[in-house]
C-alpha cells in the first residue's frame, strides 16, 4: 500500500477523481454557485496588501498555525461581462466556509476569498493575511499578499485591481482560463465557538500545576496529561521553571476544546475536530488524535475529499484507508460496463483503481 507521504503529492489527483465519481452518482453534494451581484464586497471591504515579486513563493504568518489553500480554475475568463461576481466552490476549512470570488472591474481582473462561518455568535471576526495568486504560462506566478478582517457578516475581502486585464490576458490566460489560488493564514477569530463543557479558569487553580496563557486567555492545567507539557514543564525547557507559560501561533477556542478532550469530554464534532487535530499534532498527544479519526471515520458528514486531506496531514492511516474504500465503492455503483463486446471494442471503457 502507498505510504501517506506519497499520498499527499496525489492528493489532487485523487479528489479529480472522486470529485468525476461523486458528480455521477449525487452522493455527496457540491456547491457549484455562481452568484451575479455588484463589486461593492471588494470596494468596502479591501484587503490592505503588498505586492509579491513574480516567480517567488511566499511565507505566511509564523505566528499562525491554521493554514490552508483555495484553489479554483475559473471557465471562460476571456468572456466575463463587467461587474459581474463568478464564485468558484464553498470550501470549509477550521469551521469556516470559505470560496474564491472573482470579476472584471475597470480594466481589472479583482479577486478576493468569501467566507461564512459554520457556527456563529452575534458577534464574531476572522483576521486574516493571504497571499493571493494566479498560476499563468510556464508556471509564471503573480501574487500579491493581503491583510484583513472579517466581521460579524458574511463577505467578501479581496484586491479589486489585484492585476490589469490586459496583463492578465496575455500571461495569465490558457485556453480561455485562469487558475486562481490563495493561501490563507488565520491570524485570530473571536465569536465562532461553541459552549464550553469544562473551566480552566482560576476555580481550577487548586488542581492545576501550570498557567497557559494563550493570547488573553490563561488555562490553569495539571500538565501530566500531554508528553509534550510534561516535558515543558519538567524537561530542559526554558519554560520548565516558569508557572506561566505562553504558548503562540494558536486558538484559545481550539486550545479549550483541546484540553477537554484530554479529560475525556466529548467535545469534538464537525465545528472543533480541525482544530483538536492541529493541537493533537502540534502538541504530541495521541489519544486526542486517535479521537478525532474516530469521529472522522464514524461520524463526521465531510466529503471524502476534505476526509483525505486532514488524513495525509496528520498520517491516519485508518482514516484513508476507509476513505479509499469508500471511493472503491461509489465507483463500482457509477461504472457499468455494457455486456455486449461489439460495444466495448467501440468504447474506451475504464475500470478506477487506486493509485497504489
């Protein structure tokens, strides 16, 4: 069987694949919107941004562990109408959908990312910094980095000149088409979790060893709980000496969730298993991970597609291998081989089989 790392670079292959097979049997469901609505999205709500030189790829925010990419080829580029919004597909990502939205403005080829959160408070925000881009002719890239802030309503952030239409034509346009991605850093969201089961506030403070302080949030914790606390607190750690210590580039709402399913709370569903499983992998603690792929494989209602990304990023062999299966079997219910040979000696017909 393949490994999980050589999964990872066929990732994309795959989920071509599955993407054809879940068009033809409507198993799972794709959002395939293309909404015409005016530019005002990208006039007030712009990105503050800085332009990257073509050829280079750029770092996102250090201080951010929530990564992840958009990517959408969008059809007939050479053929918008102006003013006129075409969305690629919703994508969800750390309890958040997201999708590219592009359009022809004043001689410009605008793109920006929409989103809209799972689960949601009155009040909530998504601070961002991307990296915007368009793959072109021999690979030629154009990018440009964006700062902004999502809040309290759906929208739309993007650079309403991020190219001139004339440039973007000539180097940009294969076939009629255009290849749009973004790598998006989630700098920090407030108002997008759910209840909390468990405290960790100072009512804890007789039963906890440790202080972690996560942005303005401190969690009083018995750090036996993860090999990784116990070794920054009791190891060679700088920190093993402080009853404080401030840990960066995280969620408090993630960190909460966390440290409840390190008590045996059920606390991980479709709104949380994202980000228990970055702070399962960050921090070394197998049983959280092992939980979330529990929930993954017997629970969650996420496309296979999403299912086999989180399992080549966090190596769950199990998770895959189901996945696999699964794609195995929608197959076999979409391929029907005609029994007559005069047929099949006409035809290129095919048989899916896993790339390993």
């Amino acid at each position: 069987m393949q490994t999980l790392e050589n999964l990872k670079i066929e990732l994309a292959e795959i989920s071509e694949r599955l993407q054809s097979v879940e068009a033809s049997i409507s198993r799972i469901s794709k959002s395939n919107e293309t909404a015409q609505k005016s530019n005002n999205d990208f006039k007030n709500e712009p990105l503050d941004e800085s332009e990257v030189p073509t050829n280079t790829t750029t770092n996102l925010a250090s201080e951010s562990a929530k990564r992840f990419k958009l990517k959408h080829v969008f059809k007939n580029v050479n053929k918008f109408k102006e003013n006129i919004n075409n969305d690629g597909e919703w994508e969800e990502n750390f309890n958040v959908k997201w999708r590219l939205s592009v359009l022809r403005l004043n001689n410009h080829f605008a793109l920006g990312v929409e989103c809209e959160p799972i689960a949601q408070a009155d009040k909530w925000s998504i601070r961002i910094k991307t990296e915007l881009k368009l793959v072109g002719k021999d690979q030629i890239n154009f990018s440009k980095l964006g700062f902004g802030c999502y809040e309290t309503k759906r929208g739309c952030k993007g650079l309403s000149d991020f190219i001139e239409w004339e440039k973007l034509e000539k180097e940009f346009l294969v076939k009629g088409n255009v290849t749009a991605e973004v790598h998006m850093a989630i700098i920090e969201t407030s108002g997008l979790g759910k209840e909390k089961i468990r405290k960790f506030d100072e009512s804890q403070k007789d039963v906890s060893d440790v202080i972690l302080a996560v942005r303005d949030t401190k969690f009083h914790y018995l750090a036996s709980q993860s090999s990784f606390f116990k070794a920054l607190l009791l190891g060679n750690f700088s920190e093993s000496q402080q009853s404080e210590v401030k840990l960066t580039g995280i969620d408090p709402d993630d960190f909460h969730y966390f440290l409840e399913v390190l008590h045996g709370e059920s606390a991980i569903d479709e709104t949380t298993v994202e980000g228990v499983a970055l702070l399962a992998d960050m921090y070394d603690a197998p049983t959280a991970m092992r939980r979330c792929e529990e929930f993954l494989m017997k629970e969650s209602k996420q496309s296979l597609k999403k299912k086999l990304k989180i399992a080549a990023r966090y190596n769950l062999e199990k998770l895959e291998e189901k996945c696999m299966s699964e794609i195995e079997a929608m197959e076999e219910k979409r391929l029907v081989v005609p029994k007559d040979t005069k047929v099949l000696k006409k035809k290129n017909w095919f048989t899916f089989r896993r790339p390993f």
